[in-house]
C-alpha cells in the first residue's frame, strides 16, 4: 500500500473527518496518514484502542514513536495519559493495549539506524521551548542532531511562522488554525518538504500542535524490507 508517499509534495489530512478501518487485532482501529507498505509499514497513523484492547507482545525493529491524543495508553512499561510522548528505539518490543481506551498518534519504521535511545515524557515534561508572546506554552519532547519534536499552545488570533530548513509535521491537537487558506482542526495533519514555508494564523481557541522539524524520511533511516510482511501494532 502506498499513501502519500511522495515527500515533495505538501500534504495536508483532515483525519479528524475520516472513517475507521479496523486493524487485524479486534478493537484497534486506525487513521492512515501516510503509509509504505501492508501490515509491516512504515507509517505515520491516527489509531484507537477500545477498552480492554490489547496487541500481543510485539518488536519493533524499524523504532515506534506516539504521542497520546486521548484516554490512557498502556504496556509493560507503565500507563501513558493524554499528552505522554513516547520513543522506542529500533529493537524494543511491548504488548501495547488500554483498559479504559485511548487514542494515539505512532510513527513506524521512521527511525534513525543509530537511534538507541528511549524517550518518555509524561504530561508535563520536556524541556522548554519558546516562541516569545505567540506562545503560552511551549515544550521541547526530543532534540536530536537533525530532528527536534514540539508540543506548544499557540495563542489565539496571532501570526505564526516556523524554519523549516529540513521539513515539518504537524498535527493539530486541539483548536484550529489557517496555513496556505487551509483551516486545520482537530487531528488535522500537515506535512512540508524543505524549504516550504510555514505560515499560519490562529483561530479564535487558539491552538495546540504537536510538531517536527526533521527530514521527512532520515538519509539514514532503518531498512525497511517487505519481506514476511507480518501484522503489527499500526
């Protein structure tokens, strides 16, 4: 399966208006973003776990990163609530799952080859980041040598502008904004190439938004073969 794949183009995803599509495992349901591949992708999705939910113990050898949009994620590791921003490294496993339900963003197969290190942040947590009065709060998640994730509140009814020398996603959380006379809302995803410039002014709630400035795919990203194309998480 191929779905905007080509990372020239701007592209830009209302997920919040799109249909479910059931994963193989009962109960998890998805939003695709963008997606190379079958069940073994590499993938960016919107996905949802029902209540009592839960995948088999699985690895992942291409890294998983998610940020939590909604309820309480859960694996061995512990319980993730809204806002918790995650990165498993390229080689670790889990049996991800939610008693209650939750509804997360993950990023597979999109990790750097020597990308070892697992990250958690939990609501709250991350370092500070800053867009002077534009913002009324800002948090740094990851700072990498060529990849930097944020989580900011912009305020309502300013101008934004954001450098994008390497490429930027963005996800709209909460609240909505305008870019290139596009109104993004709730879940709507937008993605840039190099280059392209990143405008926007914001709507009358303001606006949450989880972003990365990075390369779209990494020079240097994990191999990614299609070979036993098995299922996993998203």
């Amino acid at each position: 399966m191929l779905l905007n794949d080509d990372l020239s183009q701007r592209t830009l995803v209302h997920a919040g208006r799109l249909e479910w599509i059931p994963s193989p495992t009962k109960g998890v349901d998805r939003r695709m973003l963008f997606r190379i591949g079958g069940e073994k992708a590499r993938a960016t999705s919107i996905v949802r776990y029902a209540a009592g939910s839960r995948f088999p113990h699985h690895e992942h050898p291409g890294g998983e990163e998610f940020l939590v949009l909604d309820g309480v994620f859960q694996d061995e590791s512990g319980d993730f609530p809204t806002c918790s921003y995650v990165r498993n490294p390229p080689g670790t496993g889990h049996a991800p799952g939610s008693a209650s339900g939750c509804v997360i963003l993950v990023k597979l197969w999109q990790f750097k080859q020597d990308d070892r290190e697992r990250i958690v942040h939990l609501p709250g947590e991350g370092g500070s980041g800053g867009l002077g009065d534009a913002a009324m709060s800002s948090t740094t998640l990851f700072d990498g040598a060529d990849e930097r994730v944020m989580l900011d509140d912009w305020q309502a009814h300013v101008d934004i502008e954001l450098a994008n020398p390497r490429g930027l996603e963005l996800l709209v959380i909460d609240g909505s904004l305008t870019q290139a006379g596009d109104t993004l809302e709730r879940w709507s995803w937008l993605r840039l190439p190099a280059g392209q410039s990143f405008r926007a002014s914001i709507g009358a709630r303001g606006a949450r938004v989880w972003y990365k400035s990075a390369p779209l795919i990494h020079d240097d990203v994990c191999a990614f073969d299609r070979a036993g194309d098995k299922g996993q998480a998203t």
